[in-house]
C-alpha cells in the first residue's frame, strides 16, 4: 500500500504542470531565470490584463495546458492585445552570440516562412518603430524594441509589437517577453509592459 | 473584377468575427429581425435606402445576425450592413478593439495594395450605442492615386450584446456622392438601451 501511495505520488508529481509561483514578494514560473515583482496589490498585472494560461488549482497557480510551452500569457479585456513570455534553451553556439546576434536571428526567423506540422506562417516584415536599447533588468542583459509587423504579402502593417530579449549571466536560457497589439490600441496598453519590464530581475 | 475583390474584401471582413447572416423585415419599429435588440429607421416611402440604392438579394441563415447588401443602380459603389451578437470575451471588448478587427481584415485582404486612413475615426451619434465611422482608400504601393474609397463605421451598444458595422466602397471619382446615404445607415440604427444605461442614452438621443 505504502509503494502504491509512493507510485502515486510520483505519478504525480512528474505529471503536475508547470506553476507560476507567488511568494516573497514576486512571481516566478517553475525554473525560470527569472522572476517579476508583484504590483503594490500583490497581482502580477494591472486589472485590465487577464492571465490568460494558468488556473488556480488548490491554491497554486498552474498551466491549463500542459502542452503549453509558454512562460506566461496575458489578454486584455478591453482590446486584442497580449503579452506572452517565452524561455528557450540556448545551444552551445548561440551562448557564444552577442544578445544583439540573438535579437537578429530571432527577427529573421520571425520574417521566415515556417511550417509546424500543422499550420503554415507565411512569415512576418518589420519596421523600426522605436530603436533597440539595451535595457537594464538587474543579473540579466536585455535588449527591447518596438516595431511594426505585417504578414509578407501584405501591404500595410497590421500589428505593433514590443519585444524584450533577455539573457541571464550564464547565457542558458534566452527569455522573450512579446506583446503584440493591433496599432490603434497599441498605446493604452504599452506602459504595463514596460511596467512589466521594470519589475523583472534574474536572481 | 475589381468589384468583385473589393465586395469580396468586404464580406470576408464583415464576417470574420461573427456567423452568417440573417434576414430582417419592416416592423412599427423599423426593420428589425425577429429577436434583435436594434433596429433600422426606414427611409422614405419606408425603403431601406434612399433612390439610387437597390438592395442585393442574399443568403441568410443564422438566428442572430443581419447582413444586408446594396448596389448604387447608376453608378459603381456597394455599401454592406452587418449586424450580430456579441459573446463571452468579446462583450468586454471596446469599441476601438473591435473596429480595428474590420479594419485589420481590410488590410490582411487588401494584399499587395496599401490600405490607408484618409480621415481618422470619429465618434458619431446612435441611439443606444458607442459609435465611430472613418475614411480609408486602397492604392498600389507606387501610385500615389487611389484606387477605391471606403467608409468604414462600427457601433457597439451600451448593452455590450450587439455590434454593427457599415461599409461603402467606390471609385474615388464616385464617393461623394453615396457617401451620405452610407453614413445614414449607420445614424438610423437604433440599440435597446439596458436600463441602468437608460437616461443617459434618452438624452444622447435628444441631441440627435
């Protein structure tokens, strides 16, 4: 029975999905490099931004998909934009890069067409809005930019992104923090991110 | 063909955030389909547009939404109303969110033709409803002429259930002068107002 009971608890434990963890004053995803303060109110966001892949569940915070590859994403209420945060690992090359070479692959990539086994990107052209600047998040080098995106072969640009690279000390892991937003409504919203921003740290 | 793009353009953008289209009649008050909360005020002689509009026969199907067509008889231009439910997440979306849906359609369907603001949107007054209507054109990429205008208008009512949405397209050359019954599409539409919203809209409505 006690073998049964410790089967169980590992079984579980190895098919929890990922937390977003609240405490000491911030919050953290499961291993992540870095965490985020949290508002004078305790909340990761202001109150028009819903945090759009986690549940509570017994208290603690947890993906709804655990699938989902994603750090944290947001929605607002009051329009179509959204903040996600992604972390990937960095191949032993690309720990050698500069941030800035990181920041260009990621945008040609992001122009590239790309197939994913079940939907096809035709790819994305962008413009400079608001220059790259290197960004100070304490333990960690940033880069942010603002620029405006439309789909390749598309005329006008339909979309406003703000993109933050981030690379703690030991260059492991590259951590992106993307909010995207049709442009007219681009601007109400932009100051939460950079709030955002502001309150990330790498320990 | 260039009609066709455009009207084709035009549908797709009207019906990318909502289901088909349904039918609505003349009622006492105004054309309504049955079960809507908004309505549509006649014009004279109770016709839905003024003389030099026919309306185009469509298909309608579903039990919340109204999508109507017309054609100018002498000359080029279409205007298209469309009209339905609002649901979950998008009833809390602002009226700004949703207008830069229509229009990002227009601009994913526009392709290689750049799609730009010729006057910004504005507020505009109807009854029970936030509302803004804009001006917009389609030229190629190195050709500073335009090759079709579009009025673009969206009303999303106080109740946050209903969104409607007016378009006319035209040559240029022709614009101006069905711009006014376009415009009166959208400013006859009227919203049943949820009642704690219910002074503040008798008095927008006085000032109609």
């Amino acid at each position: 029975m006690l073998r049964l009971g410790a089967c169980l608890c590992l079984l579980a434990s190895a098919c929890a999905t990922r937390a977003l963890v609240h405490g000491q004053g911030a919050y953290r995803p499961d291993d992540a490099a870095y965490r985020i303060a949290q508002l004078p109110d305790g909340a990761l966001m202001p109150r028009s931004w819903r945090l759009a892949n986690y549940e509570s569940r017994d208290g603690v915070l947890r993906l709804k998909d655990r699938r989902d590859e994603s750090d944290i994403e947001f929605t607002r209420d009051g329009d179509d934009g959204t903040l996600s945060v992604f972390t990937r690992d960095l191949g032993r090359s690309e720990r050698k890069l500069e941030l800035r070479d990181l920041v260009n692959r990621t945008i040609a990539d992001l122009s590239s067409p790309l197939w994913d086994g079940r939907h096809f990107y035709r790819g994305s052209r962008f413009q400079e809005v608001r220059t790259a600047l290197k960004e100070p998040v304490p333990g960690c080098e940033a880069i942010d930019v603002v620029v405006d995106a439309h789909p390749t072969g598309i005329a006008t640009f339909t979309s406003r992104l703000y993109v933050l690279w981030m690379r703690p000390k030991d260059r492991e892991t590259m951590t992106l923090v993307m909010y995207e937003s049709p442009i007219q409504t681009f601007a109400p919203a932009v100051e939460d991110v950079i709030g955002l921003v502001e309150r990330l740290s790498c320990p | 063909m260039k009609k066709i793009f455009v009207a084709a353009l035009i549908v797709s953008a009207a019906c990318a955030s909502g289901p088909r289209p349904r039918e609505f009649d003349l009622t006492p008050d105004g054309f309504r389909t049955e079960g809507a909360d908004w309505s549509l005020d006649p014009v004279e002689s109770n016709k839905l547009m003024p003389d030099g509009w026919e309306r185009v026969p469509g298909t309608y199907e579903d039990a919340t939404v109204v999508g109507v067509r017309f054609k100018r008889i002498h000359l080029d231009g279409d205007a298209w109303l469309f009209a339905w439910k609002l649901h979950g997440d998008d009833q809390r979306k602002n009226l700004k969110a949703l207008s830069e849906r229509g229009l990002t359609e227009f601009r994913l369907g526009s392709g290689q033709l750049l799609f730009g603001t010729v006057e910004p949107a504005k507020a505009v007054l109807v009854d029970g409803a936030e509302a803004q209507e804009g001006l917009y054109e389609m030229r190629r990429r190195d050709d500073y002429t335009p090759i079709t205008r579009v009025y673009a208008a969206f009303a999303k009512s106080l109740g946050n259930d209903t969104f409607a949405q007016v378009f006319y397209a035209s040559p240029p050359g022709q614009f101006d002068e069905g711009l006014e019954a376009a415009r009166s599409l959208m400013r006859r539409l009227h919203f049943s107002v949820p009642a704690h919203e219910a002074p503040a809209a008798a008095s927008r409505g006085a000032q109609r």
